[in-house]
C-alpha cells in the first residue's frame, strides 16, 4: 500500500453552509451500503453506488464504458476498444472522513506508456470542494498493478466536504470502491444546479482523451468541468477521431450542453473535406439549438522548423474552416470556431513529444477553451 498525504484547510460544516462548498444535502449511505474490512476499521463504498458522472450511455455492456453496447461492431474496432477506457469518468461524493483510502481493479496490465505515466495512464485522481477557491487537488492514486489498494489521504481536519475522484484515463476499470473509517458518513453529492446539469461533450483524439496528462484530473476536459462547474463528457479516441458518420449517430442520442469537436489531428484535409458537413448536420438535425464548438488542432511545438509539420496544421485548418464556412452559408445556425493556433502557447514548451500536451500544455488549452464554452454555457 502506498500513501499520499495531504494537508487541507478545515472545512467545517459551518463554513459550508455559508459558503456552499459542502454540501449538507447529501444522501447518506447506509453502512449496509458498504463491505466491512476483515478487522471492521473500513467500510468500502462501491462508486457505482454514488453515481458516475461521465457516462453517456446507460445501456453499455459494462458500467465503465464510454459507448452503449449497441456500438460495438458498429463503430471502428479502435474506437470501440478505446471505449473501454474510463476517460472523463468521475464520482462526487460527500464524507466526513479524516482518511480515504480506495480500490480499483484495472482491465490491462498496461499501467504505463513511454510518454505517459502511469498514474495518468491507470491512477485515480481526487479533488475537494473549498469555501473560496472552488475544487483543489488533494491526491493521486498511484496504480503499481492491475489490483491496487492505497490510502489517498489522512490526517484531514474534521469536517464534512465534497469530494470528486476521477478515474484512468488510458485503462479501464472493472471495480472501483472508496474507503473510510467505519465510524465516518459517506454519500451521494448533492445534484448539480439545472443550469449547470447537461453535460459538454468532448469528441476528438488522444489528446481529448488525455494524453499525456500527468494524471487524470489534468487533462482540460476535467479542468474545464471544474472551472465551469458541468459535467464532461470525454469520447477522446487515441488516434481514432475521425467523425465516421456512425458516431455522429451515436452522438445526437445524446443531449449535452454543447458539442465540441476536435478531431483535426487526426484527419487528413480530404476526410475533413468529406465528412465534417454530414457529421454536423447530423448532430443538427437531432439537435437545433445545442450549441457546437469546432476546434482546431494544437499547432506542433516544432512546426517552426518543420515545414512538412507546419504543412499539416495549416492544410487541415483550412479544410476545416472551409466546411465551417459552407455550413453557415447553408444556414446552419448555431455553429462556434476556435483557432489552434494559440492553444498551447508560443514558447515550444508545453509537448511531451511537439504533440501531446504536459500539464502545462492542458492548463493553456483549457484556458483558451474557456473562452470560448462559458458564452455557450451562459450565465
């Protein structure tokens, strides 16, 4: 078992109530509810028992996936293989626990990648609700195999707080279990505001998926859904988002606050020539008024000395806002663009490999990102 500690600010039930960062409106579990530890010191909380956020579907084969049952030799086979990774997966819950522990059991042996650390790959991720800064960090749950045990955090001051665990990005998962002492309250997060209760849906490629995040909660998917308080929903396929006609379909099933489809690295200028239109138009026409957000590609770290590179970043941009632009000539309304260009920074320095974005890279992306979604998202 390893351990993380890490020191929190109090944050009593007094304090949440007026500042709202707790929640007194929790539904409690029962200790029913829970598996006793063989010495009775831990009660152990399935998630699914708290509800996931980050699923789209109900109707998938198992409770992690991230497409319904129905996709499967539907889609392409490296889409619905990646659909097994729990990506965007997270669980908010409540606990007056001084000391969480977790268990989660991985569907690969996979832990890592040769640019991606495994606690990105394969770890857990958990944030807490604060009084004045909105969610903070706490701790990671750092996988060493396919079955891991380890306390996240202890030595917490007393109180009652909300917290948000996130699951692997790049593995998936086939039980996740919170553990707290036998004598602590854990439960359900209260439900999120109605404005703020349909999800934005991020469709795209490795890097909407979470490469190469440093863990899971770092990805700009996850750092938009703090800062903008909703629900994310992640179909981040690495090296498969390429707006097949099938996954629009599947898509427009859903009813998010907003599209966002970032795909570019992924598609050639003649398949963004080909396939852009009908794929809007179908999440149109299922859809007239949700809001969709065509984003560009990242321009590579290295594409200043590349001219092939930079080649590539500009061919697939112009492709793609030519169909942006014809679209609207059709009189397609409701359409939004966000240029690449300035996505991860000018200085070079926010890669892993001139592609894939570090922590930095995702905080810049998530910056410009949240330019662009919170009008969307409205007040």
């Amino acid at each position: 078992m390893r351990m993380s500690l890490s020191p929190l600010t109090a944050c009593t039930l007094a304090t949440a109530v007026a500042a709202g960062s707790c929640a007194t409106a929790a539904e409690w579990l029962g200790a029913g509810s829970a598996e006793a530890s063989a010495d009775g010191k831990v009660l152990w909380y399935d998630v699914l028992a708290l509800g996931l956020e980050g699923r789209g579907w109900a109707d998938t084969k198992t409770p992690y996936d991230r497409l319904p049952a129905a996709a499967e030799g539907k889609v392409p086979a490296s889409v619905w293989g990646l659909s097994l990774n729990s990506a965007g997966m997270c669980v908010r819950f409540v606990t007056d626990a001084t000391t969480i522990q977790a268990h989660w059991v991985l569907r690969s042996t996979n832990l890592a990648m040769n640019h991606m650390p495994a606690t990105g790959v394969s770890g857990l991720d958990l944030y807490v609700k604060t009084p004045d800064r909105g969610w903070r960090w706490v701790a990671v749950g750092r996988p060493e195999s396919p079955d891991n045990t380890a306390t996240l955090v202890s030595g917490m001051p007393a109180g009652e707080r909300e917290f948000m665990l996130y699951l692997p990005l790049y593995n998936g998962v086939s039980s996740v279990k919170v553990g707290v002492p036998s004598d602590a309250r854990l439960g359900k997060a209260p439900p999120r505001p109605p404005e703020r209760a349909r999800p934005v849906l991020f469709y795209g490629t490795s890097i909407a998926q979470g490469g190469c995040a440093s863990r899971p909660g770092m990805v700009h998917t996850a750092i938009l859904g703090r800062r903008l308080d909703v629900p994310v929903i992640n179909l981040g396929f690495s090296g498969s988002g390429r707006m097949e006609a099938v996954m629009a379909e599947f898509m427009a099933q859903l009813d998010p606050a907003v599209y966002v489809l970032d795909c570019l690295p992924n598609m050639s200028a003649e398949e963004l020539t080909e396939r852009v239109e009908p794929f809007v138009r179908t999440l149109r026409q299922a859809h007239p008024d949700t809001p969709i957000l065509l984003m560009e590609d990242r321009t590579y770290a290295n594409a200043f000395i590349l001219p092939g590179t930079r080649a590539r970043n500009d061919t697939s941009r112009a492709a793609y806002k030519a169909a942006y632009e014809r679209l609207l000539a059709a009189g397609v309304k409701g359409l939004h663009y966000l240029p690449g260009e300035d996505l991860l920074g000018d200085d070079g320095e926010a890669t892993v490999d001139g592609s894939h974005p570090t922590d930095l890279g995702f905080a810049r992306q998530a910056d410009a990102m949240e330019k662009a979604l919170r009008p969307l998202l409205g007040p």
